[in-house]
C-alpha cells in the first residue's frame, strides 16, 4: 500500500474489495506520521488510539453494509478550530490549551457517519488569524515542498499534511482565504463553500458572516466527496441551508472571465504565465474566455480588515477565564481574571485583531469604520453578481507569490495581510471558490507548487467541480 | 486617520486586554497602520448602497416556536452538566465560581 497512490475513493474501494483493512490503513498512515511529523509539525495532536479503535470498529462491521458510506475507512484530519467530543481542542491557542470538547462539530459527526475515521488535529495560525501558520503558539508548520518556507495559513497543518501523505485529506476552516492560499502553496485541492453550505456549528468563531469549513484534498474528485458529506441545512446553525436554488452545470461550453483586476500589478510574472497556461488548456477544452472588470476589487482588503476584526472582536469575548480555558493565577478581581487571562492567553496577532474590532465598534466610530465597510460591502457583492451575468465562473491565480521564507511577513502585519489579496473578495460576496494546482515555479533551489482559483455563482459548487475536474485530466 | 496612546489604552481597557508598555507602543503603530490603509474605503461612493449585514441575503431558517425537551434544565442529565462545569478552571459544590462583582 503507497500513501501517495491513496485517494478517498480508491481506499473505500480497497476496503470494499477487502484488498486491505480499515486498520491497516490507519496504522499506515500513523507510522508515516511518526516518521515525517517531526519535521514538518502538521499536527498538533495525533488521535492514534482513538483512530486505531475506529478502524477496528469499522472492520468488524463491513459486512453489515450491502454499500459501504463513501468515505468508508479513510484517515481524515481536522483543523485545530472543530470539535470532536472528547478530545482537546485549542484553535492553536494558550488560552484554550485545557480545553476538552464537549460535542462534535456538525461537519466532523457528518464525516463520522460517512464512514471517515478523524486521525488528528492540524496546526494552524491562532483561532485562524494568519496566512503562515507562524501565529501558533505551538510553532509553525513547514512546507512539505520547501521546508525553509511557509505551508500557507491558517488551515497549514491540514494542507501539509495531504501534500506530505500524513492524511488522505482534511478538514480546513475559509474566512479570507484560509482553505484555498495553503491549498495554492501546498498543492493540493482547497475549496471554499458558498456561505451557507456547511454548518458551522462546532467551529469556533473567528468572523461569522465570512467563516467556513471546507475539505482539502489531494485531488477535485475527493474535495467533492468530502463537500457532499458535510454540506447541508443543520438546526444548529440558522445560517447552514439545505435547498439553496443551486445553478444548472451549465452547458459543455463555458463562459470563463479573467478579471483584469486579478493580473495586475503585484502579481509575480511567472505565476501568470502558469495561471495562464491553464487558461490555454481550459480554452483547448471549448470554454470560451474573456477579460472581465470587478473594479471593487482594490477595496476588498479594507473592507475585509474592517468586518473581520469587528467581527472577531465581539466572538473572542467568550474567552474569559471564568467558564472555560486558561485563567491567570493572580488576579485580584473579577476584571483582572478577564484582562490578565487573555494578555496571557492570547498571541500578538489575536490582540491586534480584537484591539481592532473593539476600537471600529467603539462609541463615536460604529457608522464611519464599519456601516461604511458593510456598504462597500454591498458593492463587492454586486461586482460578482454583474460579472455572473456574463459569465459562467471566474478564473485567476489564487495568491499573488508561491511560498515565502519563514519570517519574511512577519514583521509587518500589513505585508502579511496581501497574502490575502485575490481570496478575501470572495469570502466577502459570500461566494464558492476552488483551488487546484496548475504548475510550479523556481525560487532558488525549490520547486513550488501555484495554484488556481475557479470561482462560481452562489451556491455553484457542482459548477466548480466539474470544470476543475476536466483541468485536472489535462494537466496530469 | 492615527491613534493616541491614550486611544489604545482605553481601548484595552474596553477589550479587557492587560498590555505591557511595549505592546501598548506596538499598537499604537500597528493601529495606527491599520487605520490608515482601511481609509482608502472613504473613495467609495455608497450613498445608494444598502449595508450587507451578513454572510447571505437568504431568510433565516426559523425552527418551530415550541420548547425543545433536550433543553429544558429539568430534563438535563447530572453527568453531563458536572462534566460542562469541570471545564470551569475554577469550580465549588458543582458550581462555576467567580470573583465578586463589586
């Protein structure tokens, strides 16, 4: 059994042919683990008992299945943001380093029912506030392919550990681009759900009306198995839809716009000649492509540095150091518990953030900072919707460079941020997005991965598979 | 658009965030940065704009208007709510406590 030949689809198969078991899966995937890990440092925590006890669950019922569920036996990882009951949890976080989980996430019971066994938890940057994983507080995840470069962030434990064979695929959580930029630098296939596709109940909050959780994955086929696993209305969470009007997979022909505003200025030369080069080939396949405006684009990163924090500002409130998580030792009183456990808890970068949020939603500044961020809002919204009218989807590079060095960003919060740029739009529209790799790129000695990113209409996520499955076909 | 010293310490204040001096002058800059560049959002004409409130448009998934049995604090089982409560880093007689409020 090679890891790196397994797919979701092809260990069901092994499992319903009886080529190999559940637990033999699972102990190949831990023994690589305990191989590779150290370096890499995708996981903060391997589930190996729980996992092997799965496993061995499942073997012995089988036979009980006249169709085994689809995700039957395969090793998933889950990002350090989503709860499985009994396990700990931290969001890569001091301040929740003793916290148990007391339930499961709705998307993690889900992938439990489909047959998935969950093999650990992934590192991340802190309650997903990062593009590097540089933000936990654990250390951060190395690239599988540069280990003196970053996996991407937040979800860069889940996206190493596809890449690196340490799990079939993965659980990530999407606010600005969190699935798909580790996905682009890790290689692998990232998507990002339509807002309202899979319920968030049991992720913990960063910024509500953005968050999503999404699968990561070694190839289009296994990301839509994951998807359909998970997605679906949950009485849990208000927002999670179960019949949204979905559109048609529209004819064989498709209208593909680039939008000009995405091959601009800031953008590495030889990322567009890779992004473009599988533009040819989506063209060779009888989609017709045209240069699209989305003239709002310039002000998404604002906007998303507005509604975010503000956001994050009002979720982080919970971490208090009363009901659950760290506490500091020496508080006095009751405002010294507060204020003392989360500067002791919380990293620099969750602070600037909540810092942030609580100044944009202060007295005095609420209708200039963030109705106004909510009106532009509105704008970006209707660029897409505009766009959608003259096109099937929208095709551009996922992020501007592949891979950079440990702490070339971390000096400067801003510079961090545009790791974001061609990502956040969509998270703020509401939209469904895919990356999937389309080539590599030389830098130095290494050979790193680009990535694509295919965006569709609401809740057009068959649309994304199918378009993103016929480029894979052409480009292995 | 710059923050003061004095801005950020109320605002940690208002966080419930304890910040060493050296933090406080890190956001003051970093604050500051951030202010700043989010600025560029004044260029936008919004006058006709409707504020986008959330992640959809869609109408909230309603539930029907009658309690749920799991819910109600009767129904609730000990071991579970002792198990709620050990997560409390600090606990008495089964009870979550707390510094006083005044």
């Amino acid at each position: 059994m090679e890891l790196r030949d397994l797919t979701i689809r092809t260990i069901a198969e092994g499992m319903r042919k009886k080529t190999f078991s559940a637990e033999e899966v699972v102990s190949a995937y831990c023994a690589t683990i305990r191989r590779k890990d150290a370096g890499l440092h995708c996981y903060l925590e391997v589930f190996e008992e729980y996992a092997l006890n799965e496993a061995r669950r499942l073997d012995g019922s089988v036979d009980a299945f006249s169709d085994l569920p689809p995700l039957w036996g395969a090793p998933i990882a889950i990002k350090d943001n989503m709860l499985l009951e009994g396990m700990h949890a931290s969001s890569a976080s001091k301040v929740l380093e003793p916290y148990v989980a007391s339930y499961d996430a709705t998307a993690v019971s889900r992938l439990k029912k489909a047959g998935a066994i969950i093999i650990g938890r992934t590192n991340m940057d802190e309650f997903a506030m990062g593009s590097s994983t540089e933000n936990s507080v654990c250390g951060p995840t190395k690239n599988p392919h540069d280990p003196a470069r970053v996996p991407g962030g937040s979800s860069g434990g889940s996206a190493a550990a596809v890449a690196a064979d340490l799990a079939v695929a993965a659980l990530g959580s999407d606010t600005g681009g969190s699935i798909r930029q580790p996905a682009s630098f890790c290689g692998v296939v990232g998507l990002k759900p339509t807002y309202g596709a899979v319920s968030r109940f049991g992720l913990m909050a960063m910024a509500s009306s953005l968050d999503q959780i999404g699968p990561l994955a070694k190839n289009v086929d296994d990301a839509r198995l994951l998807f359909d696993a998970i997605k679906g209305g949950d009485e849990y969470d208000a927002t999670a839809v179960a019949d949204a009007p979905r559109p048609d997979v529209a004819g064989e022909r498709l209208r593909i716009g680039l939008p000009r505003e995405y091959f601009g200025a800031g953008l590495d030369d030889d990322i567009k000649a890779v992004v473009m080069g599988a533009v040819k080939k989506l063209e060779l396949l009888g989609h017709s492509v045209k240069e699209i405006s989305l003239p709002m684009s310039e002000y998404a990163l604002a906007t998303y540095y507005i509604i975010m924090p503000a956001e994050v500002s009002a979720n982080l409130a919970r971490y208090d150091g009363i009901r659950y998580g760290h506490s500091a030792q020496n508080a006095e009183t009751l405002f010294d518990v507060y204020a003392k456990s989360r500067a002791e808890g919380f990293g620099a970068e969750t602070k600037r953030r909540v810092m942030l949020g609580t100044y944009i939603l202060s007295h005095g500044y609420y209708d200039a900072y963030y109705l106004k961020a909510q009106k532009v809002r509105r704008r970006i919204q209707d660029d897409f919707r505009r766009a959608f009218e003259g096109v099937d989807c929208i095709v551009g590079p996922t992020s501007p460079t592949p891979a950079f060095a440990f702490g070339e960003r971390t000096a400067d919060p801003l510079k961090m941020y545009l790791a974001d740029i061609y990502t956040v739009a969509v998270n703020l529209a509401g939209l469904p997005a895919l990356s999937q790799n389309a080539g590599f790129v030389e830098r130095g000695d290494s050979r790193l991965p680009v990535g694509i990113q295919t965006i569709a209409p609401w809740f057009g996520e068959e649309r994304i598979f199918s378009i993103a499955g016929q480029l894979e076909r052409e480009l292995i | 658009m710059s923050i003061s010293r004095k801005d950020v310490e109320h605002i940690a204040k208002l966080a419930r965030i304890e910040l060493s001096e050296r933090e406080l002058a890190t956001f003051e800059k970093d604050l500051s940065d951030v202010l700043n560049f989010v600025g560029k959002l004044n260029e936008v004409d919004t006058a006709s704009a409707a504020p986008l409130t959330g992640g959809t448009d869609l109408i909230n998934s309603m539930r029907k208007d009658a309690p749920d049995a799991r819910f109600i604090l009767e129904n609730a089982d000990p071991a579970e709510v002792a198990e709620l409560v050990k997560a409390a880093p600090v606990r008495k007689d089964g009870y979550i406590k707390v510094r006083s409020v005044f």
